[in-house]
C-alpha cells in the first residue's frame, strides 16, 4: 500500500512541525501502530489462518522470548502475533521495540520472500521490497535514525551520509562472496554503534577495512599474511599499483589518511589495552571511524576494479 500524502501531514510540513534531526532513543506510538500495519500488509491478514504463516509468527515469538528470557511476551494471548505486537506497542524500552522491528523484517526478507504463502485476495497486499521500502520511508517521515539495510537496522546520523556512503559500501560488500567477512564485519561495527558499544565498533570497523584488504591481495595473488597490520596491507596495495605509480606521489595525502585515519583511531582508543587510565570512545569518534572506513573500502575496490579487470587487462 502506497504512503498518502495527507492534507494533515502537508499542513505540518508547512508549518514545519516535521522533525529536522534524528531521533535515536524515541520510537513513537504512531510509528509502531504504522509498523504493524505494514507486517499485517506483508503476510495478507486474512492468510493469518495458514500454516506458513503462523509459523513464521511463532519463531518470531520464540527467538524473541528465548533472548529476553521469559517463556511467554504476554501471557493468555490469543495468537503470537497478538503477542508479539501488543508487547511492541507497550514496550518502554526503545531497542526493545526495535529488535522487533528488526527481527519481522528479518522474517519478512527471508521468510515471506521465499514462501509463496501471502493471500492476495483483497489486492493491498506488500511484496517484501515493497514492505521494506514503506518502512524505511516511515522511519524518515518520523525523523527516527534508523533504516532496515542488508538484513539489519542500521543507525544513520545524516541522510547524506547513508545514501553516498554507508549505503553503497553495505551493497559492495554483499556482491561478491569475499567480501562475506568484511560484510559481517561492518555490520557488527554498526550493531556495536547502535548500542552505544564504541570501542568495540572501532575494533569490527578496521577488522573490515583489513578484511577488504586482504580479499583484494588474495585475488590479486599478492602475497600476505593472515596476521599483517592495516599499515602492512596498505604498503602491500600500494607496492602492486592498486593506485597506479604515476599517481602515487599526488596520493601522499591519501596514503597519509589511510594509514592514520581508522588504524590509528583503533590503536590508540579500541584496541591494544587501555593502561592505567580508562579510555572513553566517543560517538562521534565512532561515526568517524565507520564513515572513513566505509569510504576507503569503496576506493580501493573502485581501484581493483579499474586498474585489474579483465577488460583492461585487453
């Protein structure tokens, strides 16, 4: 089902009663009803009865129920739909409602779309894209800084950045199947974000820059080791003309950020001991050290790609 232009919503644009930042911690009740409407325009409401589909609900429930440790997300409901949604209109906590979010969208991308089980009667219902899209799209209409990408919910700080930057690193690195360790990788920096755990997102956020790295090498047949440093896989790139030699000395600045932008970042604040003063890893930090790494992973594949295909090879 499309999103409606309403007279209501034109009249607070005009007003400008829209939200112009990012909202992280508040999920609003409009948004979650909104929500449940676009899971129940998913799996067809009146296909509720289907077998498929109740499973789909009840392992949902079940992964939901098992995590938070309680047998039951709302005891004497009538179906685990019921349970499942009545628990995130309700719940206080805002991840909560978010791993929610989360995990039917997860089931919505896998599950609906390979299971041919939607009733298609009453011509309103959502392919899974489709499904994706809305939600996406209603996570803007309420300024909440989240969008549902590559399978998960990724926090966004502007939406420049995500569309120009994090976006196309997060198609790069699930086109091609060495990129798999990068691509777990980069998600788990961005799930440790979202969390507030920023030390260990700058630590999964280089561990995919070197990752990317090392897949380019193995490719490429130029030798590494398993163990090498940012700093050595960086030289070994730049010693095979992963960016030509005539341009080398116009990419010293380059050379200069990728060797002390994200390595150094995690070597001083995420990953080598903290001594004997606590280190605090801020979140701007954090952004910094994802937005960088996500830029320097498009270069260098953009460069493999140019400098090393087949067609330029003729």
């Amino acid at each position: 089902m499309a999103i409606f232009d309403l007279f209501s919503k034109r009249q607070k644009k005009l007003r400008g009663d829209v939200p112009d930042v990012y909202l992280y911690d508040d999920v609003n009740s409009i948004f979650r009803v909104q929500v449940v409407h676009i899971v129940k325009d998913t799996f067809g409401i009146d296909g509720y009865g289907h077998h498929n589909v109740a499973q789909a609900f009840k392992l949902i429930h079940d992964v939901l129920c098992k995590e938070y440790g309680v047998f039951s997300l709302r005891e004497h409901a009538d179906s685990d739909f019921d349970a499942i949604y009545d628990y995130f209109l309700k719940a206080e906590n805002h991840e909560e409602a978010l791993d929610i979010v989360e995990l039917s969208f997860k089931v919505i991308n896998t599950f609906v779309r390979e299971a041919p089980f939607r009733n298609t009667t009453q011509g309103k219902e959502l392919t899974p894209d489709d499904a994706i899209s809305e939600l996406n799209a209603r996570f803007k209409e309420h300024g909440i800084g989240y969008q549902f990408e590559s399978n998960e919910i990724i926090r966004i700080d502007s939406q420049v950045l995500h569309s120009q930057v994090v976006k196309p690193v997060l198609q790069l690195l699930a086109s091609e199947v060495r990129f798999k360790g990068a691509n777990e990788e980069y998600l788990s920096a961005h799930s440790h974000f979202r969390h507030g755990r920023y030390k260990e997102c700058l630590v999964d956020t280089l561990k995919a820059f070197e990752s990317v790295m090392k897949a380019i090498c193995q490719k490429q047949g130029w030798p590494y080791n398993q163990n090498d440093t940012s700093k050595k896989l960086i030289d070994i790139c730049f010693r095979n003309n992963l960016i030509p030699s005539f341009l080398q000395s116009q990419y010293t600045g380059l050379r200069s950020l990728l060797e002390s932008g994200v390595p150094t970042v995690r070597n001083k604040l995420g990953g080598h001991g903290q001594g004997t003063n606590s280190v605090t890893v801020s979140e701007p930090i954090a952004a910094y050290a994802i937005h960088l790494a996500a830029t320097n992973i498009v270069f260098l594949v953009a460069m493999e790609t140019d400098n090393f295909s087949p067609r330029r090879a003729q």
